[in-house]
C-alpha cells in the first residue's frame, strides 16, 4: 500500500487536477472538501475537531493543503472569513501535523508581493501583501514556518484550470467569443499563467525530491490579460475578433490589485528541477481538449 494522502479542497480547481496525479503516483489519497461529490469526504477545515478527527482516523503521512478561500474581493469585503478560512485554519492544520510528525504541503499565492518589481518574484524577495487575500495567506505561511520543519510552501501564478472547473479568465473570454465580434481586456496587469495541470505535476515532482522550503512553479513566460486573449484568439483562428487594449480603470474593483503577480521558479532552477513549459504552449493544448465544448 502506498503512502496515504490527505487533501483538502480537493472538490476545488486545483484538487480536481492533484487528486488523479496523486493516486497515478502511487498515492492512497483522501480527498476532502466542504462541498462533496462522489468518493469525497466532507471535511470543514475551520472545524478544528473535525480536522482533528480525521488525521486521527486516517493517519496520513502527508497532507496537502488546497483549500481555501481565493476570491480576492470577497476576502476584501469579508476579512473575518478571509482570515479565518485562510490563516487560522491553515495554523490549526499546521499544529496537527507538528503533533502527529505529518509534513504538509501548502499553496500559496504570488498575492503575497506588493506587485510594484518590474519582472517576475522569486523566493528570495520579501513579500508585501496589499489586500486582505495576499495578507491572509501570507499571515498562513508565516504560522507554518513558525511551527513546521517539514513543510513545502508551493505559490502559483494565475491558475487556469483544466476540465469542466474552470470558471476565471481563460474560460469567461471563450464564452465571450461565442457571441460578441469585439472584447476589451486589461492590459496593465502582468502574471504567470499556472495550468492546473502543469501545476499538479509540478507539485508531486517537488514533494518527492522531499527537500522541504518554498518553491514557486508556474508556467514560464510573463504576460498580460491582454496577451492571453490574444493568443486565445490566435489559436481559435477567430480573425473577425476585435481586440482592444483597456486599463484595469475601466473595472474597479473592491480589490486593490498589484501591477504584477508573475513569478519566476528560482529554487526550482537552482536545483535543474524546473519542467514547467512555457504558458503559451499549454494554454495550445489546453485550447486543443477543452475550447470545443464551450465554443467550437
């Protein structure tokens, strides 16, 4: 029997990539969430005794920590959820694994700079979060430092999700091709596509070289919103499509957003373990298995 496995979130984008890879790997995965569906155990991880009981009942050898709350203006309006959902759950999760000797892993977010470097972060910048998500995961991280020795702390970029889930910017522009002739995206926001997929094999990858610290891994290339609806439209061969560069003025949000989010996968370069491909190609194939459900 393999190593087993706890994931939360794992009903979430990102869980719906790891989980596959997960047992694919050899894996005996417990898959979690507040929202359940087939072979899903329902798992509030707010609920510390509930948290509690079930590493206890389980016993995994490790956890990976997915969820969490990861709607930025909702996090803006709502600091109570915010923090209590991403920082005091994820402190909680911490703790057990200090007591049971349980490694955890932990995404993360480039939310957590101040989005003013010109080029992408490492992990050797210091962070300086400007809205309550980017403070709130960075308050989590800091609680699994402070108590863990055994911990990956993995930031992701821009997460574009592959299959049925995906609900953020690269599916909203394909249904917007569907019927409208021109589209405005912004222009002056830069990040570092991250695909689901790409992303759940990056992690796997980093957990079994089983050297603990922090570890961004996106997708190589920096680029704007505007740069990815152009390659959408490139790749769609949709030539009648009007595209025009707007400011994030024209969509003013509860949010205050950096200028940048894109990282760049220093510690993973250092070591010759950086097998993420550049965004544009995935973003090809993701286009290729999953655009002609929505719009082809």
């Amino acid at each position: 029997m393999g190593k087993k496995a706890l994931v939360t979130g794992a009903n979430g984008m990102l869980g719906d990539a790891l989980c596959p890879f997960l047992t694919r790997s050899g894996f005996l995965v417990f898959p979690t969430d507040i929202i359940v569906s087939d072979n899903i155990y329902k798992l509030d991880i707010r609920d510390s005794n509930a948290v509690k009981r079930f590493i206890q009942k389980n016993k995994p050898d490790i956890i990976f920590h997915l969820a969490a709350e990861t709607d930025v203006d909702k996090c803006e309006l709502n600091k109570n959820h915010a923090y209590e959902t991403n920082s005091k759950a994820t402190e909680n999760i911490a703790t057990f694994c200090k007591g049971f000797d349980i490694p955890l892993v932990f995404i993360s977010t480039g939310a957590i700079f101040n989005g003013e470097k010109e080029g992408g972060y490492t992990e050797l910048d210091s962070p300086d979060p400007i809205n309550v998500y980017g403070k709130s995961k960075l308050l989590a991280e800091e609680k699994i430092r402070s108590q863990l020795s055994k911990y990956y702390i993995i930031r992701a970029g821009w997460m574009i999700v592959w299959k049925d889930k995906d609900k953020k910017f690269v599916f909203k522009i394909i249904q917007i091709l569907k019927t409208k002739k021109e589209i405005s995206v912004v222009v002056d926001k830069m990040g570092s596509p991250t695909f689901t997929k790409d992303f759940a094999k990056g992690i796997i990858e980093i957990v079994s070289m089983g050297k603990y610290g922090i570890y961004h891994c996106v997708n190589k290339g920096i680029c704007t919103r505007f740069d990815i609806a152009e390659k959408i439209i490139e790749y769609l061969n949709k030539k009648d499509i009007i595209l025009k560069p707007i400011t994030s003025e024209a969509f003013p949000l509860p949010a205050p957003r950096g200028k940048s989010e894109a990282l760049i996968n220093y510690n993973l370069s250092l070591m010759g373990m950086d097998n993420m491909r550049n965004w544009k190609e995935a973003l090809r194939e993701y286009l290729k298995e999953i655009a002609w459900k929505y719009y082809l």
